[in-house]
C-alpha cells in the first residue's frame, strides 16, 4: 500500500488540447491530490493554443508539463535500490554485501554518482581458480585497510589508506638466512613469531610484515619497521589461511568491467529494453538518470511485474484522440462529455459522463460534493473552460447546468462573463504571425465512420473580415494535409460567434456532397447545391463540431 502511494498519476486530455481539456486536466488533478493526498499531475499531450495561453497568463497558472506517450518506462518498474560500492572495496567484502541482499551483481560508484563498473560473483569465484602469480596484489594496489579488513587483523603500524602497489607476497617459511635470498624490497612478508624473521625481513627492506597466529611485536620491531617505512599487521590467522585469505583484500576495481557497460536510462521505454536483455546473459543492469548518475538494477525479473503509468483521462474518451501509449497505461478514471469512444481498459475504472457542454463543469461538481473550497485561479480556469466550449452559452451543447456553473465560478474568478469571454476569444482567433499548419492543428480532431476517415478543425472568431482571409489561405494547406495524413476528408469549421454560423471548408472526394447530404441540403436552392464545387458549404445555425457537425456526417456516412 505504501508504494501504490508513492505512484503518480498522469491527468491528461486529448491530443490537439483546447482550453477544456487543459484546464480540466489542471483543476482535476488539484482536486485529486488534495482529497486523497497521492500525488496527481496535470499534463497534455500537445501544444496550447493562443485562447488557452491567454487563460493560463490571465489566472498566472503554469501550463501542465507535456508527456508525449505514456508508453511504460523503466522509471514506472521496480528499480532495485542496491547501493553502489567504491572501486577499492575488497574482493571479500563485495562477496559479503552480495550474500546479505542476495545480488549477483554490484555497481561500483564513484563520489559524485557516475557508473564506473560492474563486479559480479563470476568475477569474483575466476580469482579463487585462475592461477595468480605472487605480485597481483601490488599490481591490483591493494589498501592496506583492504588487508587488515579481510584478515581480520589489526594494524600496529602504518597507514591503512596507503596501498601496496609494488613488489610480491610471500611467506617467510625459511630460516633467515635463506629469507634473505628471495626477499626483495617492497615485498609483503607473511610469518610467524620469530624475532629473527620479522627483523630480517624489515631490513631487507620489506614494505609490509604480516605477523600470525596472534604472536606479538616488541617494541624493538615496532621501531625498526617505523625508522624502515615498514607497515605492520597482526592477525590471529595462521600462515597457511593468511596466505589463502589475502587476495580477497584486493580492490574490486581491478576484476571488474569497466567498457561496453549495457546500461538504461530511467526514461527508456520498456518495449525496447525488453529485447536486449533477452539477446544478454547478465542478470542485472544499471539504471541511470537523464545525467547518467546511477539509480538503481533491474532484471528479466522485474519486467514481468511491469505495470503501466497511471492515467486519468478528461474530456475524452476515445483512443485516436488520447496521448501516445494509452493501450499501456492502467487507465484510473475518465471524466468526459462526449459520445462513448473507444478507448478500452484493462480493469473496471472510474467514469463519468455527463451530457453538459463541458468537462470543467462536470469537475465544478465534483469540488461541491467533495466539500472543497475553490480559490480564484481554479474558479478562473474552470470558468474560462466553460465559456471556451459553450461559446459563451451560444453553441447548441451548453446547457443549463454549465450556465449556472459559470455564473457561479465567475465572481470567484473576479470576472465579468461578457467582458472576459471578449478578450478570451479575442486572443484565440488572433492568428497574426501563424503559418497554415498552426492554425489549421490548433483545434484538430480525427474521426472514422464506417470506412470513412476524416478529420475537423475549427477556428470560432468574432471577426468576420478574419474568417473571410482564412478561406482563401486554408483550402490549400487542407489538400496537402490530406495526403500527408492519409485520411479520406478534411474539414475546417469557420465560425462566427456573433452570427451562429459556420463555414465549412472541405476537401477530399465527395467531401462537400457528403456535408450536403448530412444536412439535407440538396436541391434546396435553385442551382441544385450538391452539384456546387467551390470547397464550402454555408451552416447557418452550426457552431458545434461535437454536437451538430460530427453526428450529421457520421449518420451520413453510414447512411
């Protein structure tokens, strides 16, 4: 229960993202967080529009953070924690942290968190049975604190964070005046009691004498070994163990891989490391974060468990119109006031659908039955979504319930409706300085009926004089969209608030005599209007894509 707290959750509406969808996803997720006190984040999943840019400066709110796919990371996996080692660790003391959190593998880590390699227990078990010549503990430089560490001896004298980087280990098996033949300087000298043989091997210039079985040093030792540089160790094992145990001091660092390390980033998508574990035979691999600092291993493992981010959907409900991924995501609520779409889950979720004319009213409920106060900045975004997806009450969607939603988030957003709609609306039709594609995808939606795909835009515009100059500019950035996108027909709704009325551009085979037909407008003129070839069809009365445009063409493309 603890970690299912510790998990975000991704609020998000459609792609293409009007100001319904991003002010609800915003308001939703503060409601969420704030009744059950997980973590909820507000997200889209495409550029804000000018209208909606108007809004979030209006109310100083910050734009929900963009996710371009909720396709399962690493990051949404269990991530092994395993701390990471120094590279001069001891052979024993890696194997002794691998027994105690049952690993195969440990990350050696330097100071600042970078990945400097990897030790497994294969390279530890190939230094029992590989033969290694008596200088691999000065090649390796070896800490003296390695040593009195993995002897569980003590240090009489010296420096345990000096290293034994020069000369062979050995044992003083000999009297001493054979020792003096094969002992050279900066060797590390393995005996026992004697006197003789501690002093022999101190002056012929020994770098470290490791006393066994517990024996003492006298004073004299400790001194000629201090006057020589010489380190002394004590260790209550006897000749034969010592000897065995002492390349388990050396550092980690010298066994382990250091190049073509196969490491993933928390951010790679589980789809594509999946297949490189599975052509590898490692079991665990590093995680790093987009700085390449190490977090954590996984393994094959941990895939199986994999579980999808968790999203909650707003004013949409359909899978082409939902962010990239969605059929890996574990999908928690929606919230929407559109047709029931496509979009499948894979456990029951929580859904609520509502025929209002906008999400955001649906959310303003949600705040009253949750008993939660509404401060100015959520009033404002709640309200200026509603006057964004009702026209400010004149498209045929708006219904009561968001009128009196509105006049009631309006004083505690500290604004007057007809005033602020003004500005609003004023600013998402200012279309100074886009090119054809911005306007055109600013409010685009994609649908299919039968075998029949097509795809709405629209541009809703007190300035008539404004809608006229996007005519002659769209019809042909529309053919070319066609092909780009590969849909059967483009539509581009033109609409004037002040006149409730719609002109529709349309391109594609039969695009125009299909809006005729849907709207039962053949033969109504005297010139036979379905025989009309100009692009545009004239919608008096239209100013819904949702509720007016979208029916009458589905209805008349399965007709």
């Amino acid at each position: 229960m603890a970690e299912e707290r510790k998990r975000r959750t991704i609020v998000i509406g459609h792609k293409n993202p009007d100001t319904d969808s991003i002010c609800s996803a915003l308001c939703y997720a503060r409601l969420k967080s704030q009744v059950t006190g997980n973590e909820y984040v507000p997200a889209r999943a495409g550029h804000i529009n000018s209208e909606t840019r108007y809004v979030l400066d209006y109310f100083q709110a910050q734009e929900p953070e963009y996710v371009e796919t909720v396709k399962t990371q690493v990051r949404d996996i269990e991530i092994r924690e395993m701390k990471g080692v120094d590279r001069n660790i001891s052979l024993k003391r890696a194997w002794n942290l691998m027994q105690e959190v049952n690993a195969v593998t440990l990350p050696a880590v330097s100071d600042n968190g970078v990945l400097e390699g990897l030790i497994t227990v294969g390279d530890i078990t190939k230094t029992y049975m590989n033969v290694l010549d008596s200088s691999i503990l000065s090649r390796a430089c070896t800490q003296y604190g390695n040593i009195v560490e993995t002897l569980e001896g003590h240090l009489i004298l010296g420096d345990e964070n000096a290293y034994f980087d020069q000369g062979k280990v050995l044992i003083a098996a000999a009297n001493p005046d054979l020792m003096e033949f094969y002992i050279s300087p900066h060797d590390l000298v393995i005996l026992g009691n004697r006197y003789e043989s501690q002093l022999c091997a101190i002056e012929m210039e020994a770098d470290c004498i490791i006393v066994c079985e517990g024996a003492g040093v006298s004073m004299t030792i400790r001194k000629l070994a201090q006057e020589h540089g010489c380190t002394v160790i004590t260790t209550a094992y006897d000749a034969y163990t010592a000897a065995r145990l002492i390349n388990q001091s050396m550092p980690i660092g010298y066994f382990m891989k250091t190049d073509n390390l196969i490491t993933f980033e928390d951010t790679d998508f589980i789809d594509e490391i999946r297949d490189v574990m599975a052509s590898k035979r490692h079991r665990d691999f590093p995680i790093l974060d987009r700085e390449g600092k190490y977090k954590g291993m996984i393994s094959r493992r941990n895939l199986l468990g994999a579980r999808g981010k968790q999203v909650v959907l707003v004013d949409h409900n359909e899978k082409n119109q939902a962010v990239a991924g969605i059929e890996n995501a574990d999908i928690l609520e929606i919230i929407d006031h559109h047709k029931l779409g496509t979009v499948e889950t894979i456990a029951p979720v929580f859904f609520r659908n509502q025929p209002l004319g906008c999400t955001a009213t649906i959310i303003y409920q949600m705040y009253q039955e949750a008993g939660v106060a509404i401060d100015r900045q959520t009033a404002g975004l709640l309200c200026s979504a509603i006057i964004s997806d009702t026209l400010l009450f004149r498209s045929p969607t708006c219904t009561e319930v968001d009128r009196q939603a509105a006049q009631a988030l309006a004083p505690l957003a500290e604004i007057g409706l007809e005033e602020y709609a003004s500005g609003m609306f004023a600013a998402g039709s200012n279309l100074k300085g886009k090119n054809d594609e911005e306007i055109f995808y600013q409010d685009f939606k994609r649908f299919s009926a039968g075998k029949i795909s097509f795809g709405v835009s629209q541009v809703s515009s007190f300035n008539a004089g404004e809608l006229a100059e996007l005519k002659g500019r769209m019809l042909p950035y529309m053919e070319s969209a066609q092909k780009t996108h590969n849909v059967d027909m483009l539509f581009f709704m033109l609409t004037n608030i002040l006149t409730e009325s719609t002109e529709l551009l349309c391109v594609g085979a039969g695009a125009e005599s299909l809006v005729f037909n849907a709207f039962h407008m053949t033969g109504d003129t005297g010139d036979d209007a379905a025989d009309k070839k100009d692009n545009t069809v004239e919608l008096p009365g239209v100013v819904s894509r949702k509720k007016q445009l979208i029916p009458a063409i589905m209805m008349a493309c399965e007709a």
